[in-house]
C-alpha cells in the first residue's frame, strides 16, 4: 500500500514526535511514490505555484512575458495558493513543479518533512516590512501586543525576532485568551492575504509579510509601516526557486530551461519595473488583487528620505532597494539563516534545526549549477549588480 503525506498530515506525525529522527523512520518504513524516490515523469509541463506576493514576480513575469515558452518549455497558467501550507501540499504532491517558497521553509520541506526539494536561485530581495497600527510609534510599543507572520519558518519570523528581542521583548505563541506578560508579544500565522483585514478589525496590532500588503495598509491609512526587512538583514531572501530534486537529477536540460527563464524575467523586471507592476496587478495580469497604483509605489516610488524620517529605515547608507531582483543564491546568506533560525522561537518546533549544520545546509539545500550558467548567458553578476566573485558578508543590524 502506498502511504502519502501532506504537510497537514506530517504535522500531525511530528507532535507525536520528538524529532526529525523518528519522522524519517516512519517515512522509511513507507512505499514511497514514483516521484519520490526520484523518478521524475516524462515531458511533464511546467506547472508554477504562487502566492499573491510580489515575492512571486519573476516566475508570473516569466509566464507572462513568454520567457519560459522562448525557452521550449509548456507552461500552464500560473496556480495561485492562499497560504504557504497550501502551496508546500500542491508542491509535495506533484500539483506543481516550480514555486517560490521561504528560505526558512525549504530546510523544513527538506530536513524537518524529510522531503528533496532544492533551492536552484533567489527570486527576489527585501520585498517585507514590518506594519502596525498607526499610533505604535517605535518597536518598544509591541509590549503586549499580537503581531502576525505568514509562518513560522519565514524570514519574517526571522528578522521580528530580531527587532524583538533588541527591544527586550520576548515572543510567544500563548492563544488569545490568554494574558500576555509586560514583557510578551504574542505571534500568530496568518495568510499574507488576510492580514489587512486582522488589523482593520482590531485582531492583531500589526503584521510582518511581503507586499504589497505593507504598501496597501500605507496607502489606506490604515497602518503604517514601522520597520523594513531590507534595513534589519541588508539585501536578504525572502522567497526562492524550489523545485524537486528529481527533476534537477533526471531532467537537468529541463531544469536549466527553468532557471534560464526565470533569471531572464528577473533582469527584465529590474528594467521595467513600471510594466511590472502593472502585470501582477487586477489592471493587467491579475496575480496580486491590488491595483496597479498600490503595485507601483511598491516597485517604482520607494522614497527613502521618507522611511528614513519616520525611522523605518536607520541605515539608509545602505542604499537598499524596498524590493529588488537577482538570482544568485549567497551561500553566506544560507548559513547565517541556518545559525538564525536556531535561536528563533518556533511553535510545534521538531528539533531538526538542533541538529542541522549550517556548513551542510550551504552544501546540501542549494543547487546554484543552473543559475550560474543562465547568468553567465546574460552577462554575468555584474549585470545584476552583483560583485564579480559572487561571494558577500551578511548584514544584520537594528
């Protein structure tokens, strides 16, 4: 009998386990799926899940510019998902071929859930922030109040728990009717997509998520924002290129195809940022359900003398870009993430990260093979300006 898991379905095995270990022995006692064990289908189109982020730009941008179909590949339409629970089951399940995903999450599908996926390329930098409601005034304010991520294994959780713990605030995860300490922040996952609403009703003080969900409560009035992610971690992940690892192995001319497109449409998106936003907003593509005015101030009038005056932004020497576009994965990013996410609170967390090593996450998660000959076609890192030896130190600072 074949035995498949979905992730809803692995988080009910890993609270009756205490680690990764017992997870992967219940898996190995199991008949895995063809797609499994490494077997990857034969001329399978390329089927691209996302969220409504513009996290997802260069893969939407890719579909609907025709890059991928320049490249002879077959794409379906684009395959939108709520929540990153959603798309890691579409994922799992074969539903789709190519997402985007949390860097943070890759290392769970991989290690926690035991389960070969690859990161083959960043998808895009920055992108995030931190909003609250209009009278929180400094990150000291968060005292005793619920904030909202999109998941647990997110940058976001990441760099709020860095701001938090600066300010002496300690996370938790304790339910809603239950009184917080003086000291205390209560999280929350909730979908990107209903977050605004969680504010406007007064359920949450504030959120840290991709955009456009920041610029939106901005322009409304409704919030505002109080921290980017870009000025806490300079020029970090968020959301990379995840594909199976079967398809990397056995299909390796389609994989560089993939990666070849979608490198393309992120050297195109760093150009025409204006038709950019139009694609992913309800005036064109309809990906991302904004209208292109809230997509352009996310892409296109980033005023940094602005966030600087209200202190979103304390390093504005950094010159950092609210969301910007380049491919190459830095493995010393990869490693510092690894090192994070050990002294970062996870709820239902299962003990893998405690015994994962950053030197071999670095060598294992990441493939960048692929992305490093689609750049080599279009001129290199310099075209993405990125230094010559593609190597960098992380910036973390509050």
């Amino acid at each position: 009998m074949i035995m498949r898991y979905n992730r809803r379905q692995f988080l009910k095995l890993t609270r009756l386990f205490s680690s990764a270990v017992g997870l992967s022995a219940i898996m190995s006692g199991c008949d895995r799926p063809a797609w499994w064990s490494g077997a990857a289908p034969s001329a399978q189109p390329l089927k691209i899940g996302y969220l409504p982020i513009t996290d997802a730009a260069p893969l939407l941008a890719a579909y609907d510019k025709g890059f991928y179909r320049a490249e002879g590949l077959t794409p379906e339409p684009p395959q939108q998902y709520r929540s990153w629970d959603a798309i890691i089951d579409a994922f799992i399940s074969r539903e789709v071929n190519v997402i985007h995903l949390l860097m943070p999450t890759t290392m769970l599908v991989r290690y926690g859930f035991n389960f070969p996926g690859k990161v083959v390329a960043w998808n895009h930098t920055n992108g995030s922030a931190l909003t609250v409601r209009p009278d929180l005034e400094q990150p000291a304010h968060l005292a005793g109040t619920t904030l909202a991520i999109p998941s647990w294994y997110s940058i976001h959780n990441v760099v709020l728990q860095i701001l938090l713990r600066a300010q002496g605030l300690k996370p938790t995860s304790k339910p809603s009717h239950t009184a917080l300490e003086t000291n205390e922040v209560r999280l929350v996952v909730l979908p990107p997509s209903d977050m605004l609403k969680a504010l406007i009703q007064q359920d949450i003080a504030g959120y840290m998520v991709a955009e456009p969900y920041n610029s939106a409560a901005e322009t409304q009035g409704l919030g505002k924002i109080l921290r980017l992610t870009g000025d806490v971690w300079k020029d970090h992940a968020c959301c990379v290129v995840f594909m199976h690892e079967a398809d990397l192995q056995h299909r390796p001319q389609w994989t560089q195809k993939v990666v070849n497109a979608i490198v393309k449409s992120q050297l195109w998106a760093r150009a025409n940022r204006p038709e950019l936003a139009h694609i992913l907003s309800l005036d064109g593509g309809k990906y991302i359900p904004y209208p292109v005015s809230i997509l352009d101030r996310v892409l296109n009038s980033y005023d940094q003398d602005y966030y600087t005056r209200q202190k979103a932004i304390l390093h504005p020497q950094w010159r950092s870009q609210r969301i910007d576009f380049q491919p190459y994965p830095f493995p010393s990013y990869t490693h510092a993430l690894a090192q994070e996410l050990k002294q970062t609170f996870i709820q239902d967390e299962i003990q893998f990260l405690d015994k994962l090593s950053p030197d071999q996450v670095v060598s294992d998660l990441v493939d960048d093979s692929f992305v490093r000959l689609a750049m080599r076609k279009l001129g290199g890192g310099q075209s993405f300006g990125l230094p010559i030896e593609l190597s960098r130190h992380e910036v973390l600072e509050t």
